[in-house]
C-alpha cells in the first residue's frame, strides 16, 4: 500500500505530470486499484440553493455581480424544496447530494436555515455536502452539529495564479476554512480548476497545496473550466486535453486514498476523454444535466457511459 505523503514539492509534482504517459497512466491506475474498486464510480447530484448575485470576484463564475451573464438570481431555497430536491436524487441513484450557495461567507442566520436542510437530507439516508463560502470556526460547529458528511470549499489553483483569478479573497482566507472545517470534523472536498489559463506548474502548485494538507481531503475534486459567455474567462485558449488527464493522474498518485472526483466541464468532453479521466484515478462524478448554473451530461449519458466501461455506480452509502 502507498505511503501518504503530506510533504511534496511543486518540483516533485510537476515531474510526476511530465511523466511519460503511458508509465503516468499505468502507475496511477495500480495505485487507485490499491484503494478503489476500479469498476466502481460514486455518483453525487449538485443542487444550487441559492444562485447568483455573489459579492466576490472570481473569474471564472458566473455567479459573481461583478459579470454579465445573464443568470437569474434566486434566493436560497426553503428546506423543504431542497429536502424534495435531494429525494429525487436519491431517486435517479446519487449517494451524496450536494448543495451550493453563492455566498462570499454565509452571516449565522443563513448557516442556521442550511443546517436544518442538511438534517433533512441526511434523514433520506444520503451523505450531505454543502458548499457555502467561507466560514467561521462556529458555523463549521454548527453545520457538525447537523450532522453535515462534507464541505466543499476549493483553492481553485496555485497561490501565484490565485491573484489572477480572484482579488476579493486571499489563498489564505481559503486555508483558513479548511482548518475550522477540519476542527469541526467535517469531511473536506476541496480541489480546483484547470484550463483557466494556468502553466502545468501551477496545477502541480494546486495539487501540491491540497496533498500537504493532513490529513488529506477526503474528496478532491477536479473541475475543467466551463467557459461562461460574459465572465472574464471566456474565450480563454481551451486546455489540451490530456493535461485533464495527466493532472487527475497526479492528483491520484500524491493524495492515493483520496476520492478524486471529475466535476464541472464534462458536457465538453469526449465519452473517451472521460473514460481516460476514469482510468487515471477519478472515481466520482456528479449526475444529473445541470451542475449549479451549468449543464451536466445528464442521468442517461452517464448510464450508458458506466455500462461501456463495465462500471457501476456505488450502491447508496
Ligand atoms: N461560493 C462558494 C465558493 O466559491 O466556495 C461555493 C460555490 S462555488 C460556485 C463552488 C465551486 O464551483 C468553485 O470553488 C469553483 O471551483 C467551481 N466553479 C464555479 N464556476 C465554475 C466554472 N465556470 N467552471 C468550472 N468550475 C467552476
Ligand atoms: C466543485 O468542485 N465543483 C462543483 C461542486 N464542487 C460545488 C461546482 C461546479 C460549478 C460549475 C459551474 C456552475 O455550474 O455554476
Ligand atoms: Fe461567488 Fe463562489 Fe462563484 Fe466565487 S465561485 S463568484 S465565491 S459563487
């Protein structure tokens, strides 16, 4: 079994992306197989329960009042829609039902309402995840409290490019987060972006982030920029593909008993593309055709796709 290491380099990390393909491809299979059955993918469904009209910056959002993209705001949700929404992903066979706010950092009042949704949800029998921005050692406590299982909350990617992407918050700020989230006890899911326009050595920087945490992020997940007609990021030079690949396969080799988790941008991608992605060390995906604002390739392309690969989604947790 692999050691865990919580003291890699961007050097190391950046050599293990630059690995020849098939050795990067054949190693990070071996070493996923050591923790994950391979023909076996968690599905979880994401759920915006409130959308838009966000304070922060972040380049690559459409979410953020700073664009002009056209999206409804909406605010958040009663529980009792989000507890519907969650039955009907335990329907179509998600695991872990996802909630996402577009806050900066959510006041107690707000902390309080997505709570009482999180114990909704968990009594369906599903693993609950919220992503809300940043929050306080409390709020971390209380969401515990509600028996949340994860919290999303990304470093997006390396702390050089960071101040490209995003000026109204510090890498920090983010750090921080995760340290109340872990105090509190709450599972970390926490990854980035790639194709935003970075070098291979800031993704290795990212990667490098996440993998000195300790103890790992139990969920790593790795979003393809989806490019948003009117935020700053659109019209950026598309990713060469197999970058996707090399850098799930990395992220699988430097945190191996992470679940890592191929997220936003899968509408743009070839069923082969995937299947690589797949291959590499991703072992979780969400279902569904709409992400938060975005499409998602839906329940039955994904159905079809598990079935050319042999693969099941994991039976409910
Ligand atoms: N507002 C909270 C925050 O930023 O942490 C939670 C919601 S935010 C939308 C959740 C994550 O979605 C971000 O951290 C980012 O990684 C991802 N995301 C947002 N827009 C994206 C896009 N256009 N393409 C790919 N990933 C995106
Ligand atoms: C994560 O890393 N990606 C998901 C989930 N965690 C919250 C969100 C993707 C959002 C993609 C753009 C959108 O749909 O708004
Ligand atoms: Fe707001 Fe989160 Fe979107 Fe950034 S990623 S603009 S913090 S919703």
């Amino acid at each position: 079994m692999t050691e865990l290491r919580h003291d890699w380099t961007i050097d190391e990390a950046d050599a293990i992306i630059a690995r020849p393909f098939h050795d990067l491809l054949a190693a990070a299979h071996a070493v996923h197989r050591e923790t994950f059955e391979a023909h076996v993918v968690e599905a979880a469904m994401l759920l915006s329960i409130k959308t838009g009209a966000c304070p922060e910056d972040c380049a690559y959002c459409p979410q953020s009042s700073a664009w002009n993209t056209g999206l409804e705001p909406a605010r958040l949700m009663p529980t009792t829609e989000i507890v519907e929404a969650a039955e009907r992903a335990r329907e179509a066979g998600a695991t872990r039902f996802c909630m996402g706010a577009a806050w900066r950092s959510p006041n107690d009042r707000q902390v309080g309402e997505v709570a009482a949704a999180v114990r909704g949800v968990g009594e369906l029998g599903m693993e609950t995840c919220v992503t809300l921005g940043m929050l306080t050692a409390d709020q971390a406590a209380t969401l515990a409290n509600a028996g949340l299982d994860y919290y999303n909350h990304n470093l997006d990617t390396s702390p050089e490019f960071y101040g490209e992407i995003i000026t109204t918050r510090t890498y920090e700020d983010r750090i921080e987060t995760l340290g109340h989230l872990r105090d509190a006890g709450i599972k970390l899911c926490t990854g980035g972006i790639v194709g935003m326009g970075e070098t291979r050595r800031d993704r290795a920087g990212l990667l490098v982030q996440l993998a000195r945490l300790d103890p790992h992020p139990e969920s790593v997940p790795i979003n393809l920029l989806v490019q948003v007609p009117g935020t700053p990021l659109f019209g950026t030079d598309e990713l060469e593909p197999l970058e996707l690949v090399r850098t799930i396969a990395a992220a699988r080799l430097m945190m191996p008993r992470s679940v890592v988790r191929l997220s936003a941008g899968r509408s743009d991608m070839s069923d082969e593309l995937q299947a690589l992605c797949l291959h590499a060390g991703a072992s979780s995906i969400f279902l569904g055709d709409q992400l938060l604002t975005t499409t998602n390739p839906g329940v039955d392309h994904d159905r079809a796709l598990l079935e050319h690969l042999d693969t099941t989604f994991a039976p409910s947790a």
